[in-house]
C-alpha cells in the first residue's frame, strides 16, 4: 500500500429525485434538492444581462469575502431531506418492509432484538409480508444496517447455551450480552 494524493472531485446534477442509490451509512454524497421551476426565456435573458453589466464580479465578490474558515472538509456531508429520500426509495420493497418493521418494533422486531439463524427469521417474517414478497436473508441484514441495528455477534446467555448471531435496536446497544 501507498499514499496517494486524491485529485477527483465528483459533482453530479440529476432532473430525477432517485438518480442514484446510495446506503444510509454514506459518507461521500451531499444531496439536495430544489423544487423551483425551470426558468423562462425573458427571466433568463433579464439574469444574463445582470451577470454580463457587473453581475458576475458582484457574485465574485461576494464568494470571495464569504467566510468558510470553520468549514471542514474531511467531514460527513450532513444528512439533508433530499438524501434521505434517496436513501429510502433505493431500498428494495423487501428492504423497505423490513427497515419499517424494525424502525417501529413491530412483529419480530418488538423486543429491540433479533437473533439467528436468520433463514428461520425470515421465514416467520414471510407470513407478515405484503403477498408475493419474498424475504431474503440479504435484505434482511441489508435492513438492519439501514435502520440503525447493531451487530452484537454471537452471544450466548446461561439459559441459552447455543450462540445465536444477535442484532438489536441501537437503544439497546448499552445493556449487557445475557440481558440481550
């Protein structure tokens, strides 16, 4: 392995409000999003002729005395309303279901805590479904990642002797291993 100096700057503009999936845990992509209407030929002839009688050295100026000595660049973009939704409509319907399930304590998921073995898990979880979707195990730990669960490993308690892989809430992430 080496260093090397990273040189690429992606940015990336979209007419559509699902242009690309990204996961939740993204650290890479700012999004947002703007409702405004597409301008008309008068107003952007009337913008123009601003930019072109000063407009442009005005707008120069004031980029250049905006202050952006606190801004970080080695931070996580912040979690906007924009890429949020992106998030959300790129998940799978099987994900969405689950992620719901999960963020709500519903079914399976009302304790705050799910163990393995997670073929059985999801079967359970088919008869909760909407008819004809199929729950598979990779949307399911693909779900647990996009609703904030936690991957405890494999625990085992006195009564239960069998080490089961464990998820739970991230509320929960403080209590002990055998009080999960």
């Amino acid at each position: 392995p080496y260093e090397a100096v990273n040189r690429l700057q992606v940015v990336a503009f979209s007419n559509e409000r699902m242009a690309i999936t990204i996961p939740s845990n993204d650290r890479r992509w700012f999004v947002i999003w703007s409702d405004a209407q597409c301008m008309d030929a008068d107003s952007s002839a009337r913008l123009w002729a601003w930019y072109k009688s000063g407009g442009l050295a005005a707008v120069a100026g004031w980029l250049a005395a905006y202050d952006v000595s606190a801004f970080n660049p080695g931070a996580i973009p912040p979690m906007t309303e924009a890429k949020a939704i992106m998030i959300e409509t790129g998940m799978s319907g099987a994900e969405s279901f689950l992620v719901e399930l999960m963020r709500n304590r519903l079914g399976e998921f009302s304790t705050g805590v799910a163990g393995g073995p997670w073929q059985s898990f999801c079967d359970r979880l088919t008869g909760q479904a909407p008819s004809g979707m199929k729950l598979p195990v990779a949307a399911l730990l693909h779900a647990f990642r996009e609703a904030g669960w936690v991957d405890m490993g494999l625990l085992k308690s006195r009564n239960h002797s069998t080490k089961k892989h464990v998820f739970c809430a991230p509320d929960l992430v403080n209590h002990s291993k055998s009080d999960l």
